[in-house]
C-alpha cells in the first residue's frame, strides 16, 4: 500500500542516517554477516510458508510484514557496503606494484593480499545484499498475486441463491443440532468460567460492570449538554457548523468506545475471556464499536432535528431517512458480525450463505425504499445538478446487490454492502475535516480575526496578502485530504504498494522495444492519462478562480500562468502514462528524434507556431486582454492557444493569428506598457477668430472630461496657417486607451457647442 511504501521510506532513511552517523556500523563487518544471515533464514522460512495450501489472507498479511522489514535492513547494508567497497577497490589499484621489479612485488605482497581479501568479502556481501533484495521483491510480487486470487476466489465464488428452497431446508434441517452445538458451547463455557473464575475476580469484574452502567446515564447527560446544539440560534455560519459536526461526532463515539475498551480490558484481567468464546466476545465488540461510530458520524453530519446546524443542504426528513438507512445497514453489518464466529464453531455453510444473503438483501431493499421516499418529496430542499446521476449510482448498487443474492454470488453482495458502509463512513469523516479545515482557515486568517490581525501586524501582510495565504492553506488541505483518502480507501480494498504493476500484469501482453502492450497496461495508461488531465484542469480552474484573482497579477500575466500550468500538467500527465507502458527516457529520446525528423519535413509550421507561443507566455509582449493591430486588423486579444492566436474584432468578429506571426511580423500593441492613451482632436478656425479664444475652448472641453488626465495636461498646437483656415490640434490623454474614442466624440461634441456659443466660425473649403 502506498502508506506502507511512506512508513518504508521513512525508516529506510532513518536507517542510512544511522548507518553513516555510526563508524563502529560502518566497521562492524559481523554486524553485517550477522544481518544477512538473518535475512536470509526469514527470506528462507517465508519462501517455506508460501508453499503451504489453504494460506488465509490474513496469513499473506503476516508474511508481507515479516518480509517488508528485511528490505530496509538490506538497503542499509547495501548503503553500508557500497562506499566501502568503493574505497577498498582504490585502495588495491594503489597497492597493486606498477613495476615489474620482484623487490618491490614481495614487499606490496602481504598487504595487497589482506586487502584483496577484504575486497572480495565485501564484494561477495554486496552481491549477496542486492541479491536477497531481488528476491524480496519477488517474495512480496508473489504474496501480492496470491492475494488478489484469493480475493478474487472468496468473492466472486457462487453458492446457493437467496430464493433456493434447498438452502432453507438444509438450514432447518441443521438448526436443532447447530442450536444443540451452540448450546453445549455455552455451557462448556460456563462451567469453564465458573471453575477457575475465584470470587475475587467475580466481584472485580461485576464491580466493573456496576460502574459503566452507573455511569452511563450521567455521562449520557453530560454528552448531550456537551454537543447541544441550540436549535434557536439562527443561522450559524459554516464554521460553527462544521465544528458542530465534528465536535458531536466526536464526543457521542468517544463515550461508548471508551466503555467498550474498559469491558474488553476487564475480561481480559479478570480472566472472563476463554479461546472458544473470545471470537463471539471480539465480535459483539466490533459490532458495537461499529454502531457506535455510524451513529457518531450520522448525528455529527446530519444533525437530526437541527436543520440550521446541518453542515450537509438536506431537509429534515431527508436528513432523518439517510439516518435510519445508515444506522440499519450499520445494524445489519453488525449482526452479521456475529455470525461469524457461530459458523467457525459449527462449520456450517448454510448459516454463513443465508445470514450474508439475508443481510445484503435487507441492506439493498432497505436503500431501494429510501430512495423511492426521497423521490416521491421528502427529498432535498436544493437538489444539486448531480443529484440524479447519485441516484442512478444507488438504485443501480441496490439493483446488483439484490442480483448477486438471487443469482448466488453471496459473498460478492456482502463485499459490495461492507465496503460501500465503509466508505461512506470515510467519506463522512474527511467531509467534516475537510469542511472544519476550509472554514477554519477562512475563519482564523482573515483579516478581522486576531490570527489575521497578529500576522497584520507582526510581519506587515496587506489584506490580498492575507487572501492568499488563505487559498494556498486551503489548497494544501484539501490536497491533503485528498491524497489521505485515496491512501485510506486503497488501503481498506487491499490495493498494495505495487497496485499499478500488478493491473498491468493481470492479462498476458506483447512487448515491442521494451514497451508492454495489454489490456491491463492500455487500461493504467489511460486512466493515468485522464486522472493527470483532470488534475491539471482543476489546478487550473483553482488558479484562475481563488487564488490568482487575489493577487495584483493582471489578466495577461494570470493567463499565461494559467496557461503555462496546463502544458506542465499535460507533459507530466503523459510522462506518467508512458511509463506505465513502459517507456523511459531513453525511449522518449527516440521518439523525440522520430518527431524531429517529422517536424522537419511536415510539422515545421505546426512546432514553430508552438514555440512561439510559449515565447509569447514569457515574455508577454503580448498578453490577454491587450488591444493590438495586426495589419488592417485591430481588436482585443482574448486566447493564447497553443498554435494560434484569438484575437476579438471591434466588429465581434473572431481573427484567429498564427502565433509565429505575431512574434515574426509587427504588431502594434496599444497597451504593451500601460493602458494610457493619445487622443489628437484637429479644429480648424477661421482666420477671423481670436485664436486665444479658441485655444482657451479647446483646453476647456478636454479638461471637462473626467477620463482625461491631468498630467500631462492637455495642449493646443497652432499646427498651420492653412489656405481657408487656421489649423489647430488638441493633445491629451486618457488613462484608459479603450475609451479613447468615446472621449474623443464626447470633445468633439462639446467642442462644437462651445465655438457656436463663442461666435468662433468654423469654415470649410470652397
């Protein structure tokens, strides 16, 4: 599993630490003997126990762990060893004679045999080291395979239908003498507890049981003053509804668990327990355990009868049917548990066969009739756009549990029931952490808040400042939460480490240039293909909707972060798609070279339009959003695509811009520095009129605009003395290029109106 593969990493690098912080280690050729020869008796003793028939899961699990171990010691020794042997081949380069002079032989020859020695046992120990490891992964590829078999067995094997008459007259047939067994059973117990049970351990364990029922009450009383959750209080954000949830779900599984714990430790110390009754007695305590946890989670997350405190969108009677299915199927789960250790007693078949049928059918029908009432209008008061595609999912998981029953694929429906329960209860706890962590960031980091104002004040952080930090802290949890789940969920479905390498040898595939090809290896590519994409794409989506809006950055710059992220992803994502089939870098190399050669005779446009457009990302002379002219065509940039260029006309017309064009050729971009703008307005006056006048007019009506700035102030050029007019050009500028235009209408407009009022005459050519 991947947390097994973490803790291996973990250790192995504490045990290098050790071993190069320690000389006496590094000196301890014994110490070194010793640690091989010891793995090499487990490797040995593991290697026997594999051999065995009828190995439980279980029992694989005990091997796996017993062998795991050896590797991190082996690696030690392999990091131990390896300089070692290094410097002891420098050495007898050094001491081996360069002269062919029988003097200086015979005095280089004692040592230059000591150490030959010493190189050959270290050599030797590395190679036995190196090979014990192959041999360990070997041993734990063989523990993985025999795994998946053997679940692959016990799940998918066929028994006997739910409907079949002969199963029930089998069982009824059995059950006088199983309830005769069980009995005897009992009673054996009994009398076995009576005769070594003294009286003193007899009072100490009642004396224990007085005092958990004694307290129960106060301390039910006590935890339900604890998670009250006022039903009164308004419309509480959603931080305090997430701490609600998680502070209930809390408390109501901390109290049964702990008294649960204590009744387990009491018959374990005043000796109650018996080996042919402590599977019964482990399996009453997991079924409680289990009940007490669900109904911790479903009190915690739907808060029955607190709509303002629900941290999911539900009504109340939705809220209270998901709970009464939750707890029944918990129920169901629980009882099953019990069966259990009746069949390992009696060895019965049936009991097993119809206990898991009657179970997974309950469980299914008791969903089917909790979806119908959430469907005729007990349903949610917002229903999501994915609501229908969660209620397809649930009636087709009723409709197959429902079928493996009736069909005789018992252990299949009950495997489907168990681990769907399990995973909801994942699902609910990382929801209310998640939701806890979200808030609570947004909660504690704000500016308002007293972490927001200490950090404000400590360091100095302006409020974008703040914002940010916040996203990148959500980010990271829920990223966090993400990774942790999967590793959980994996782990429950018994996935190991090595999961990707064992899909891929589930078919027989071909195998051209080193690179596997099989359903199994298309299907790991694939999906890592996909997953990686949709990694990127949300990354993408965070990027540009919570944190770089609360940056300073502009649209051009968040854009070609934006932009530049998604090619990473895409490169990355196909790097790890091509591994799982096998390809490397060196492989990679040539089908470079192959592209190069392609590029070369046809895909010379297409590449230099690519890199183009990554030379346009970074140095974003050209960026979205940015109003620039391309020939006879003007307008606003809005995509940087990989090839091309989308460029909007005034006209909402689409110009779409080869991107080697626009590095290559010239391009007028308006907004290249900043968006500040030139607006030159030509009056003509006649020759008549007071120039003074005019120009006072003209600086009058561009400083009434509000869009036109101060600095540089607006100017009046006498630009000529014309034929039939006196010539004259308004400058000013404007803090927004785009509005240019409507500044300079609204001038023009004004302009007009001044002149006419002034008696200034505009003439025109005769």
């Amino acid at each position: 599993m991947s947390v097994l593969r973490a803790l291996r990493a973990l250790r192995l690098l504490l045990v290098v630490v050790l071993v190069a912080s320690s000389p006496a280690r590094a000196a301890g050729d014994d110490t070194t003997r010793q640690t091989l020869d010891s793995a090499r008796s487990t490797i040995a003793d593991v290697e026997a126990a594999l051999k065995a028939d009828n190995l439980s899961d279980s029992d694989l699990v005990r091997l796996r762990a017993a062998n795991d171990p050896l590797a991190v010691g082996l690696q030690a020794v392999i990091v131990d060893l390896s300089p070692r042997l290094e410097a002891s081949a420098k050495r007898l380069a050094e001491l081996t004679p360069k002269s062919k002079e029988p003097a200086v032989a015979d005095s280089a020859s004692p040592e230059l045999a000591a150490e030959k020695q010493k190189h050959d046992a270290l050599d030797a120990d590395l190679r036995s080291a190196k090979a014990m490891l192959l041999q360990i992964d070997d041993i734990n590829a063989r523990i993985g395979a025999e795994r998946r078999d053997l679940f692959t067995h016990e799940t998918f094997a066929r028994s006997s239908s739910v409907v079949s008459p002969l199963l029930w007259i089998d069982l009824a047939r059995e059950a006088p003498d199983d309830a005769s067994a069980l009995a005897a059973r009992f009673g054996d117990w009994l009398r076995s507890l009576s005769a070594r049970l003294s009286l003193s351990q007899g009072l100490g364990f009642l004396a224990v049981m007085l005092a958990i029922v004694a307290l129960a009450a106060p301390l039910n009383w006590i935890t339900r003053r604890v998670i009250a959750r006022d039903p009164d209080a308004g419309a509480p954000d959603r931080f305090r509804r997430a701490l609600g949830a998680a502070w209930s779900a809390v408390v109501l599984a901390a109290a049964p668990l702990a008294a649960l714990g204590v009744f387990a430790y009491a018959l374990d110390v005043f000796d109650i327990s018996d080996p042919r009754a402590q599977g019964a007695l482990y399996a009453v305590l997991d079924g409680l355990r289990l009940l007490a946890i669900a109904n911790a989670l479903a009190h915690g997350l739907l808060a029955p009868g607190r709509a303002n405190w629900r941290l999911v969108n539900l009504s109340d009677g939705s809220a209270a049917l998901i709970e009464r299915l939750w707890l029944g199927v918990a129920a169901i789960l629980a009882v099953e548990r019990l069966l259990e250790p009746a069949v390992d007693a009696l060895g019965s078949l049936n009991i097993a066969v119809a206990g898991r049928a009657v179970g997974a059918t309950l469980a299914a029908l008791f969903l089917a009739a909790t979806l119908r009432r959430l469907a005729a209008g007990a349903g949610e008061t917002a229903r999501p756009a994915w609501a229908a595609a969660r209620a397809a999912f649930a009636w087709a998981l009723a409709g197959v549990t429902i079928g493996a029953t009736l069909t005789g694929y018992v252990a299949f429906a009950t495997y489907v029931v168990q681990q769907t329960m399990e995973l909801t209860m994942i699902v609910a706890t990382l929801f209310i952490v998640d939701a806890v962590l979200q808030e609570g960031a947004e909660a504690l980091l704000k500016p308002a808040a007293p972490v927001g104002r200490g950090l404000t004040a400590a360091i100095g952080l302006r409020r974008d400042a703040l914002d940010q930090i916040v996203v990148l802290v959500q980010g990271f949890a829920r990223l966090t939460i993400v990774v942790g789940g999967t590793m959980i969920v994996l782990g429950r479905w018994s996935v190991s480490q090595d999961f990707a390498s064992s899909l891929r040898a589930a078919y027989f595939g071909i195998r051209i240039g080193g690179v596997s090809l099989s359903v199994s290896s298309l299907l790991v590519a694939g999906a890592a293909l996909a997953i990686g994409m949709a990694a990127t794409r949300a990354l993408q989506n965070w990027l540009s909707s919570r944190y770089l809006p609360r940056t300073r950055l502009d649209a051009g710059v968040s854009n070609s972060i934006r932009t530049i992220v998604g090619y990473v992803g895409v490169l990355a994502a196909l790097a790890v798609s091509g591994a799982q089939l096998g390809l490397d870098y060196q492989k990679l190399a040539i089908v470079a070279g192959a592209l190069s050669v392609g590029i070369g005779f046809g895909l010379q446009s297409i590449a230099n339009n690519f890199v183009s457009g990554l030379i346009l990302l970074w140095e974003r002379g050209i960026r979205v959003g940015d109003w620039v002219v391309v020939g006879a065509e003007q307008g606003f940039v809005r995509r940087i695509n990989a090839r091309a260029t989308e460029i909007e006309t005034f006209d909402r017309g689409t110009l779409i811009v080869p991107n080697a064009t626009l590095v290559g050729g010239p391009v007028k971009n308006w907004m290249h520095a900043d968006r500040t703008g030139r607006i030159v307005v030509a009056v003509n006056v006649a020759y008549e009129s007071d120039v003074e006048t005019a120009r006072e007019i003209l600086i009058a009506a561009a400083k009434a605009q509000d869009s036109v700035l101060a600095i540089p102030a607006p100017l009046v050029l006498f630009s000529a003395f014309g034929d039939w007019a006196l010539k004259f050009e308004l400058v000013c500028y404007v803090d927004d290029i785009v509005m240019a235009e409507r500044v300079r209408s609204e001038m023009n407009f004004d302009i007009l109106r001044r002149m006419r009022e002034a008696g200034l005459r505009i003439p025109y050519p005769k």
